[in-house]
C-alpha cells in the first residue's frame, strides 16, 4: 500500500513530501476547479521537479455548491466538476475524495431519503461519469461531522447505488474513531475501498509513535480490504520534521 501526505494547494510541500519518504502526495480539488489557474500552474510546474506524483484530491464540492436540498445546480456543479477533472488529469490524478460535508448536509426540515437519492444522482450522472471521462475514481468519505454518511458501510452504500465501476468506498482513521466505529468493519469492505486516510485521532495530528494508537491494526485491515492508498490528512506544526516521523511510523508498521 502506498502512503502519502493532504498538502492543499502547496506546492512547497511537495518537495518536502518526497524528502520524508512519501510515496504520492494529496491536493484539494477545488485549487484544480477554480477558474483562476494561477495556483494549479505552480502546482503542476512543481509536480514537474519531483519525483513523486500527485494521485488524489480531497476538498471536492465546495460549500456553496449545495448537492442536497432545493437549491441544486447541476449545470454549475458539471462545469466545476468538469474543469477540476481535466486539470487532475494533467496531473496524473488517480482518486477524488467526496467528503464535502458543506454540500451534502442535508437542510433541516428536507427529506433524508430524497437527500440520498440526491447523492447518488450526482455521483451517477456528473461525479463518476465525468471522472471516468479522464481515468480517475471517486471515493465517498464518511464524516463524522456531516448529518448524512457517517461510516464506511454507509459510505459504500452510498457507492454502491450510483453503480458505476469507477465510484468506491474511503475510510479516514480520525472519522472512525470519533463515532467509535470498529476498525474490524474494515475488514468486510474488502475489494470496495479506493482509498484512506489516517492521523492520530484524539487531536487529528500526525502520527508520531507507533505505541500512541494501534496504526497498525487500521492498515493490516486496510491491506485485507485490498486498499491501495493512505493519506495523512492531519494538523502539523513542523511539516518537514513531522513529516519525516510520520513515514517512518507507517512504513515500518
């Protein structure tokens, strides 16, 4: 399994994720969607000069885009989708994280039902198809923030009803163990995750110890599960340093 590093839009930290042994690095979707390219140009310009690509994208569906509710726009969601899915795939992008617990919180007094059919509809008809379009995965992220999608069952359900080869399951350590889901649900999602994060998950930091949380059951069932990628989606106050640590942690596991 190959792990990685979230960095935004950074293009600085690029490099500093090759120096700590990473094996792919995290961007935010919605720096590759913005009509301004100005940062996506540095980014792509760095990626150039690394030996490391960039393979996923979180920070999907902004906020203001709602997918769920009366104010859907679906004309403006394929033109942002769209336009970031092109970019990714200059890059090298393999998978798109659909957390985006802004857009898809259900509004106070709306349908649930209507809501889930709302998510699928757009993973079916815009999300997957488009990132098919340009080789690349979506991968739905339960939150434990969000009022909609909150294990990885449920996040593979969700997958599961867009049907669509290329539209997969993600679980996040941090999510987990905020709602006490068992690690050991992992295990029956086998052949259904595209891709994962992790971080130490009382303060959603880098990893630093491999004796401050059980890692290593979470990527032993992930390796079960056959999922092919772990980020490290996590607060830092040294990025170089903790960086360093945080690799060796996870590849000696």
């Amino acid at each position: 399994m190959k792990f990685g590093f979230c960095i935004g839009g950074d293009a600085h930290e690029i490099r500093l994720a090759e120096l700590a042994g990473a094996d792919y690095v995290e961007t935010a979707f919605d720096m590759l969607a913005r009509d301004d390219g100005t940062e996506y140009d540095a980014f792509a310009a760095a990626l150039k000069e690394s030996a490391i690509p960039c393979e996923s994208a979180n920070c999907f569906i902004p906020g203001s885009l709602k997918l769920t509710g009366e104010t859907v726009d679906e004309d403006a969601l394929r033109r942002y989708v769209g336009r970031g899915m092109e970019r990714g795939a200059a890059i090298g992008l393999k998978t798109v994280v659909f957390g985006s617990g802004g857009a898809r919180r259900v509004p106070e007094g709306f349908s649930f039902a209507e809501a889930f059919r709302q998510l699928v509809r757009f993973l079916r008809e815009i999300a997957g198809p488009l990132a098919a379009q340009n080789g690349i995965n979506v991968v739905v992220e339960p939150l434990c923030d969000c009022n909609i999608i909150n294990t990885g069952k449920e996040g593979v359900m969700l997958a599961a009803a867009a049907n669509l080869p290329n539209v997969l399951g993600l679980v996040d350590l941090y999510h987990m163990a905020k709602i006490v889901e068992r690690i050991d649900n992992i295990r029956d999602l086998k052949g259904l995750l595209g891709h994962s994060h992790i971080a130490e998950p009382s303060q959603r930091v880098f990893p630093k110890d491999p004796a401050e949380y059980d890692y290593k059951a979470f990527v032993d069932a992930l390796e079960y599960a056959g999922c092919p990628r772990c980020s490290v989606e996590a607060g830092n106050k040294d990025f170089a340093s903790e960086a360093i640590t945080a690799m060796r942690v996870l590849k000696n596991l």
